[in-house]
C-alpha cells in the first residue's frame, strides 16, 4: 500500500525511507509540503493533524510522527516543543545560534547547567486512511550529554546518549539509531499491528 509520508523533516524523511523497506507500507514523499499549524497539546493530537491534512490533500493514506524530547529536570519540556524550543516563552527565548536546531541546543543546555541529566525521545506514529487510523508510539530512554557530539542524525542528537551506550545519537550509523530509537521503535510497533490486524476478516457491510 502507497503511503504519503507527512512530514517537512529531512531527517524523519529518511528515517521512514529506512524504516518502511520491506514493510507492506511503501513511502511516498509529495513534492511540496504542507502546513500544518501544530495546535494540539499532545503528540497524538498533532501526529493527527498532520496525518489528516497530507491525507486529505494527497488522497492516499498518511504516515506522520509528531516526536520531542523530554527532560526529567525540566518538567518534560521541551516535549511537544521541541522543534521551536529556543523560541517559546519557558526559560527565555534564545538569540544564540544561527539556525533553530543550533539555538533549541544552547537553549536545552543553558537550562541544564547543574541539573540532572536523564531524558527520553518519545515518538507517536499514526497512519491515516480514509476509513480510520492506527497509532503506535515508541520512546528511546537516555542522558544529556554538556557538548554536542557526532554529525549524523538532526535535532538534539549531538547532545543524546541511549542508555547503555556511550555514543551519542549523532555518532550511531542510520541502522544503529533506528534499532534503538523512539521511531524506530513507533514504526516496528505500527508494522506488528498492521501484520495481528491482517488476518481478521469482517463480513462486507
Ligand atoms: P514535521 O512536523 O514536519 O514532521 P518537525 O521537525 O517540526 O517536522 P515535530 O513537530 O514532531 O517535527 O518536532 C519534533 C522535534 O523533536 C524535531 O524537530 C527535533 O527537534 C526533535 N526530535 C524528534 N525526533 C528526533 C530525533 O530522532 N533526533 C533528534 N531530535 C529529534
């Protein structure tokens, strides 16, 4: 089945490429993106907004992810934030760094001086289909590290150590990140539902 995967992300992008090889779900990726105005106040909320508008404007089933980071010592912020983190009211907005990734980073750091460490990524994948939706979620638990580390992934890699690791994020190949991270544990989880859903067989209404 043809899936228009619903995100403005390069990095999400080829994280779903990898992630949807072999899978009965075939990505599709428009040549325009939307906007999508994120208003919800979770990640299922505006994992669904995104899903629904790409669905409704490509006319094939979407896959989106609405994902964050959430730190213990600041109340889970940045969460649902994440990508404009430097730029929301909650610990002041940064004027440092030249592009947003750049600014979340020192924002997140700043915050951190002398505080506890552990995090977690969390993702919610839904897949949209003009008859419903299946939604799947995935979390990848671990520490902030002081100086960011490694070039490969995007958005908070540099600074995020997976548990039981000692690389960060950003210094994993693309098959060791999706083995342990948030979304590729969201689209595994999305993939064995669709395979234990299968089977079923409804009479025709
Ligand atoms: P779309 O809405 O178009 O998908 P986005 O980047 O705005 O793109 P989100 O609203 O879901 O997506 O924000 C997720 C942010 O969380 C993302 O921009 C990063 O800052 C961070 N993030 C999520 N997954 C990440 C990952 O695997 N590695 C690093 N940072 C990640």
């Amino acid at each position: 089945m043809k899936v228009i995967v619903a995100t403005s992300n390069k990095g999400k992008k080829e994280e779903f490429s990898r992630l949807l090889k072999g899978s009965p779900l075939e990505p599709v990726f428009p040549e325009r993106s939307l906007e999508v105005e994120e208003k919800g106040s979770t990640y299922l909320e505006n994992a669904l907004l995104k899903a629904r508008a790409y669905c409704e404007e490509f006319g094939l089933p979407a896959i989106a992810d609405d994902s964050g980071l959430e730190v213990d010592a600041l109340d889970g912020y940045p969460g649902i934030y994440s990508s404009r983190f430097w730029k929301i009211e909650y610990g002041g907005v940064e004027e440092d760094g030249r592009s947003p990734p750049e600014r979340n980073l020192r924002k997140l750091l700043r915050l951190l001086e002398g505080k506890p460490r552990t995090a977690r990524f969390r993702a919610v994948v839904v897949l949209c289909t003009p008859h419903g939706s299946l939604i799947a979620e995935g979390e990848c638990r671990g520490q902030i590290i002081d100086q960011p580390r490694g070039e490969k992934g995007f958005g908070y890699d540099p600074i995020f150590i997976p548990e039981g690791l000692s690389k960060t994020m950003a210094q994993l190949s693309p098959e060791e990140k999706d083995a342990i991270s948030h979304r590729g544990r969201a689209v595994r989880n999305l993939l064995k539902l669709i395979r234990d859903i299968q089977p079923c067989s409804y009479p025709s209404p």
